[in-house]
C-alpha cells in the first residue's frame, strides 16, 4: 500500500497538503478548515464521516480482464477474483439525508490485493465533480451554513457561490437533469479523476474509469421523486442482493493529448477507445453499524503497483481530508 507523491504536514496546528519532491501540490486551503466547513453546514453525527455519512455496507469480488492488464500491471488485472469491502452512500453529512435528495451517490470499493496490499476506488454517480480546486469545495460548504433564523442555507449566499464559481456548475447541472437512482444497483459510479495507469514495461497512460450496471440504469420518476420513502436506497440493495449478486462491469476510457488531466470538472470529449477492465460483483449487503466497511478509510490514494494519482488537486487533497474526519470519528468525535 503506498500514496504516490503525498505526503501530509502539520503547519500551525492545521493539516495541509505538502507535495512530495518534484510534485505540484500546493493548496491554500487546510484539510481541517474544510472538515470543519462540513460540519458547520451539516452538524456533527459523533463517531461517524463527516461526509458521505448516510451509508450501506456491502461486500463481494472483483475480476478483472486481460485487456485491461495491456494498460496496467495491478494486480488487479490478473484475473483473479480479489475480495472487496464496498460502501454505498449519500453525499453530505446528514446522517438522515432522505434518498430522494439531488445530490451525488457515491460507491467506495477496497480491494484487497494477492501481495496483501490494498487498492481504494471511491466513486460517485455524476460523471464530473463539483469542483476544480479545494477552494471551490470550501466556499461551497460556507454558502450551505444554515441561517439560524430559518435552520436553511441563505438563498442570496448559495446564488453568489454560483456566480463566483462556474467550475461547480457542470456537476449541479447533472444533478439538476437527472432525478436520484431507483436503487443503489442500478447507478453508474464514476472515478472521477484521471489517473495513471503503469504497465510492465513502465510506459504511462492516463485513463478514467466507471463501473456500469449489469441490472442497468434506472432513475425515480418525477412522481415516485414526490412519494418515495425517505429510507428505501439501504433496504432495496440488501433485498437484491437476498436475490442474488450484483454486478457493475469497469470500464475504463484511455485519454489522448489534449484531454483535461488535473480537472475532475471537465469530461472528455466523445468517441474515446474503452476498454472493460473487470466485474464487479456484491454477493450481501447489510447495514452499516458493526459492519466491515464502517471503519474503513476509503482514501482514494491507498493504490497498489500500477495506479498512480494524477496531479489533480481535488484527488490530492481528499487524502488529509479524508484523515481528518478518519481521526475525528475513531476518536469519537
């Protein structure tokens, strides 16, 4: 296991981003400002992630493809059935967010790997992020704080953050298009970011990865928007799964000159080769207390040999991020 050209420094009592030599990394914004904007806009559940923290534990394989072995030598690619811990999950930090909320899905896998390392893939259900640059997720957060005479985000400060920051419009703009997923099997799951894939003989390629559904894709309708129960994501994926596994085929999209590397805001452009990596496949879903994936810090930057990080600074940060709320909630905060 290894986080590839990260490392995290305590400047003035404040977690930030400190780049390894040779890596462009500099943030202006702290992981603990930020953390701390999360719980300033969604309170605190004590013991639990600030973020994402409305979730389902879930648990199966993954398989990967020789195709995909061209690109990468991960082991994840040998063919082998690799046991996974999966969570899925709501964005935000409402523990009792309702499942009919217009905001990402997200789907955080650990594989563990045949020379006892560990990969992490965490996934959302938009295909680009909402923002380019930890500041934009930051002044986000500020502009959700609720206004303690109506216990709502200010309207006037939620329109201004829009105005001042265009990079967070491609993922509302999704949101805004798409109502929220029948169930947590049948979304899409995307990685987001670029990120680098090594093979044997050291040669780079930059690729983007998603996990498609085998039971397709299906979305509330406007109706079903209006009448669905506030709690149906967690019992509908246990209940599939009580019928039998469910898989998401990876897929990955090879990039070519040109294409945005270190911004998880823009999409690639059309017509890009795709390659199918692997299955996925969840045999059991349960509820989260007690159960394999609640302790887990899924940190994207836990990759084993052949991935590697892009120099995006979103991907960069969500690892000192991720460990401030890591440390926060194992602490019992």
């Amino acid at each position: 296991m290894h986080k590839n050209g990260l490392q995290e420094c305590l400047l003035a009592g404040a977690l930030v981003l400190c780049a390894a030599p040779g890596v462009a990394a500099e943030q202006e914004v702290s992981a603990v400002e930020v953390v701390s904007a999360i719980e300033d806009a969604f309170g605190v559940a004590p013991g639990q992630r600030r973020n994402h923290t409305k979730g389902t534990c879930a648990a199966g394989e993954f398989a990967g493809r020789p195709e995909a072995a061209a690109y990468s030598r991960s082991p994840l690619f040998s063919g082998r059935p690799l046991p996974v811990v999966a969570r899925f999950s709501l964005a935000g930090g409402n523990p009792n967010a309702p499942d009919t909320a217009r905001s990402p899905r997200g789907m955080a896998l650990e594989f563990k790997l045949p020379d006892g390392n560990l990969q992490h893939m965490t996934m959302l259900n938009t295909p680009v992020f909402g923002a380019a640059k930890p500041e934009t997720f930051l002044a986000q957060m500020i502009a959700q704080r609720p206004n303690p005479a109506t216990g709502k985000p200010d309207p006037a400060k939620l329109k201004a953050f829009r105005d001042s920051h265009p990079d967070n419009a491609p993922q509302a703009e999704f949101l805004a298009k798409n109502n929220p997923p029948l169930s947590y099997a049948n979304s899409a799951y995307f990685g987001i970011h670029t990120f680098k894939f090594i093979d044997r003989d050291n040669r780079t390629r930059l690729v983007r990865w998603r996990f498609v559904p085998q039971d397709g894709e299906q979305r509330l309708s406007d109706a079903e928007l209006k009448t669905a129960p506030a709690n149906f994501l967690e019992p509908a994926l246990i209940e599939r799964t009580r019928h039998g596994p469910v898989r998401w085929d990876m897929v990955l999209t090879l990039g070519e000159p040109g294409d945005p590397e270190d911004n998880p805001t823009l999409a690639w452009p059309e017509g890009r080769k795709e390659v199918k990596a692997g299955t996925l496949t969840i045999s059991a879903a349960t509820p989260q207390p007690g159960a394999a994936c609640e302790k887990i810090n899924f940190d994207p930057l836990v990759m084993g040999d052949g991935i590697e990080p892009t120099n995006d600074p979103i991907l960069l940060f969500r690892s000192p991020a991720y460990a401030v709320s890591f440390a926060k909630r194992m602490g019992g905060q």
